[in-house]
C-alpha cells in the first residue's frame, strides 16, 4: 500500500505530523472548520476483526532488551520504551523505529535501538548501522517531526541519561546533532514523553519533552528497602513514589537549527511537579492552537492549555482529565488521542496500570430533563442486574450544566462531561476522559440531579440521556 507519513498522519492521530501549505500543526492536530457527520445506524453484523503476529515473517527479529529477563532491581528496568512509524526516505511507504533498553552488567551483543526499512512487499530490512542509528543506552521515547523543514523527517529519542535528536541527511542516514542543537544537559535527566510542537504557529516546530524521575543507581534503594519498595508485602523496584519528580521541558525552536529552552517563560515550570511519562500535542479546545497533556504515573496528569502568547495555563484538575474517577492519582502510561465518539472532538485515553470491573449503570426511563431524583439501574460487565433501594448511605451529585458536570463521590471530585439537550456519560474504568467543550444551549439551565447510590457499588461507566 503506497501510503505516505502526511497523509498516515492525517487519517489518524499519530506519531506524525500534519502539515499544510500555510501552517505547521501538531501531532496529529486538526483545524475542526469541518462539520462532524451524524453517527450511521449500526449494521447489526458481528465485528469479528482480529490481529495476527507477523513480525517474524515480516523480518522483525531482533529482541528488545529491557534489563534482565526475569528481575528488576531498579525502576530504571522496568518502564520499556516505545516506537515509531517514520518514511525516512520519503518512498512514501512507512518504515519503523524501535527503541531498546540495555542491560546493568552490560548489554548482550547486539543490542541497538533499530531503524526497519519497508520493502514494499510486507518485510522489513535492518539498517540501523547504515543509517548511523546504532545506539546503546536507556532509550524510552520517541518523537519524528522535521524541525528544520527540509522535507526529510527527524527523529528525537528520550533517554535515561542524555535525549538524542537525530538530523535526517536527506541520503538515508542520520547525524547525532543534539549538542548543535542546544539540547544537551550538564545534568543526568530521565527523559520520558516527547511531542513536537509549533505551539507558537510560526512554522517551525518546537519540542516539549517530559521528565520521568530523578534517579541514580548509586543512591537508589533496593527492594523492600522502604515503603516504597513493596507492593502488597512484596519487595520490588523502588519508586516512582519516595523518588524526586522530573522536570519537564519546553523548547522554542530558533528557525537555525537550534533550540532555546523557555519553561520558566512558557509557564511549564509552574505546574505541579510530576512524573511525566507519555506526550501528546492537540488542539483540545478547538482555538486553533495546539494544546500539551502529559500522562503521568502515580501523580496528577497535566493538561497544559495554549494562551497564544507563548504561554500555557495547566488545568489537569480543572477539565477533569488528572484524576481517576474516584479523584486519585494513576498510574499513567500510555496515551492515545482520538474522537472515539465521532461528535467531533477530540477525546483522551490513557492507559494505566489500574484494573477494575467495568460496569454500567443507565436510567430506567428517559426524562427531558433530570430530576432531584433518577431511578438507576446497574448492569455489571457480566450482564447482571443490581438493584438500588431508596435507602443509601451516599449521593452522587451531578451539577446539570451544558459545560461540564462534576460528581461527588465518597467526598471525591469527578469530572466528566455532557452534551446538548441533556445527555451526560463517563467511562471510568479505562479512565476514557471525555472532551468537555461544548456551547452553551439557551434551553437549558443548571439544575442539580441527586442519585442515591450504595457504599460498595463501583460505578464505572453512568449515563442518562433525555
């Protein structure tokens, strides 16, 4: 299939970057100007899609490394590290960069982050030392932009120890320019996320990377060293809690092939401190300038919103997407951005390590509009029915507004968000954190609905609809 890295990225949010004519956007950012088409009926036929691994086929052999196998004694061991799709050489067929990790004793032979270049015919071939990518160290993340618009995208990988930006010759190799570049620090960084960026619409992309913790392996703890270290009475790798956060960057780019480092400027470094893992860049406000979340483990994500002066406001906590559903801190990971819904706005997802039974709990009738009380009843994944009786030890709050709707819980904020003429719905359980921006519609004025619900119901996924 002859499909080019601007057009991949322009059908889906991605790794890329979508670019037009007058403009440099960011990852995967839309302009919104077209109108969202109604959602079709559904077809009635089963979605029987599946996967199959065709990695060895496809001549993805080589094994990422990521300390040893079977025990970790650091943190540093056990994050991994991700990937990405790139058309290197503009054939307009997509290739593929892997990351890799390395080894405390030593990494086995071998070991290398790897650049696959497509062969047009469903395989891969290895030129990682013929494009100058071979690399051993702690890689986690990764990011392809052209920052010096030459045609030819780059790559920017986030590492433990020093990032590395890595300049497309334009021949099929690459150059390592990040001290050119303005990029490299004096101190040890774990560098986590990274997004490219032009948050100040001036055609040149800017790059914003999140910090993971501060860690060294000589002062580190070992497991079951302190509370920190132990997971259900289990010794473990230590952190990220009892670590010191990381700090985030956010870096202009200068149009020369240089970056200058504005946090303090930009209003990054005010945020609450954090252990940034994952980054996306989209325009979740819809105001034509991008926006930066940061997914973030074991502390509030960030949602860094674009004041248009150079400057971002962070309102995680603000919009409802810091938090789980019970107003705790996740384990925040992954992170995927899209209209899952198709009401065109973008929506978030990220991915934690926290489980929990999903349910779904519905009215029983529909009403114009919520009343002081709603009949409910819950629906378990299973498919059971649990009842609710009128007698309950705590009430769920809903603040009835077009804009956005907040629910108390056990005395804990949630956030989620409604739609015109009196729809309202949350997924929790996958921490599904729905775009909040809506118009205000003149027919409908704030009302309070109250439901009673039990003290040991979890629920993870409520709506009414009228």
């Amino acid at each position: 299939m002859n499909l080019t890295r601007r057009r991949f990225a322009q059908l889906g949010i991605g790794t890329g970057l979508a670019l037009s004519a007058g403009r440099v956007w960011a990852q995967g950012v839309s302009t919104h100007t077209a109108k969202s088409l109604p959602r079709p009926k559904a077809s009635g036929r089963p979605f029987n899609a599946h996967f199959v691994d065709i990695a060895e086929a496809a001549g993805l052999h080589a094994p990422v490394i990521y300390g040893e196998a079977y025990r970790k004694k650091y943190i540093l061991e056990s994050t991994g590290c991700g990937c990405a799709f790139i058309d290197y050489d503009n054939d307009g067929w997509m290739d593929i960069f892997v990351l890799s990790g390395t080894r405390l004793e030593g990494a086995p032979p071998g070991t290398t982050n790897r650049l696959y270049k497509n062969n047009r015919d469903g395989t891969f071939t290895d030129v990682t030392e013929k494009a100058g990518l071979h690399f051993e160290g702690w890689a986690c993340g990764v990011c392809i932009g052209d920052f010096n618009n030459d045609g030819f995208d780059d790559i920017f990988c986030t590492c433990y120890g020093q990032n590395i930006l890595y300049r497309n010759n334009g021949d099929g190799t690459f150059t390592n320019v990040t001290k050119a570049a303005g990029l490299w620090t004096d101190q040890e960084r774990w560098g986590a996320g990274c997004t490219f960026v032009d948050y100040d619409r001036n055609g040149h992309l800017d790059l914003f990377v999140s910090n993971y913790v501060r860690f060294s392996i000589d002062k580190a703890p070992v497991p079951g060293q302190n509370s920190s270290c132990s997971w259900k009475g289990i010794p473990v790798e230590c952190g990220p809690r009892g670590l010191a956060t990381g700090k985030h960057s956010l870096y202009r780019n200068n149009g020369d092939g240089t970056f200058t480092d504005v946090s303090e400027h930009a209003g990054i470094n005010r945020a609450t401190l954090s252990y940034g893992m994952t980054v996306v860049a989209a325009d979740f406000d819809e105001d034509g300038w991008p926006d930066i979340y940061v997914a973030c483990d074991s502390t509030p994500s960030l949602l860094f919103m674009n004041n248009h002066d150079g400057t971002f406001r962070e309102e995680g906590v603000l919009r409802g997407a810091a938090l789980s559903e019970d107003g705790m801190e996740q384990a925040g990971m992954g992170l995927g951005i899209g209209d899952y819904d198709l009401d065109g706005h973008l929506d978030i997802l990220p991915t934690t390590l926290t489980f929990s039974t999903t349910m779904t709990a519905k009215p029983i009738s529909k009403m114009p509009q919520p009343p002081r009380a709603l009949p409910w009843k819950l629906v378990t994944s299973a498919g059971a029915p649990a009842s609710l009786t009128s007698i309950m030890t705590e009430t769920l709050i809903c603040s009835w507004s077009p804009v956005t709707c907040t629910q108390r819980l056990s005395k804990r904020s949630r956030s989620i968000r409604t739609k015109r003429h009196g729809r309202c719905s949350e997924i929790l359980g996958m921490a599904f954190l729905r775009n909040s921006l809506k118009k205000q519609a003149p027919e409908l004025q704030p009302r309070t609905a109250a439901v009673a619900v039990p003290s040991a119901t979890s629920i993870t996924m409520a709506t009414w609809t009228s």
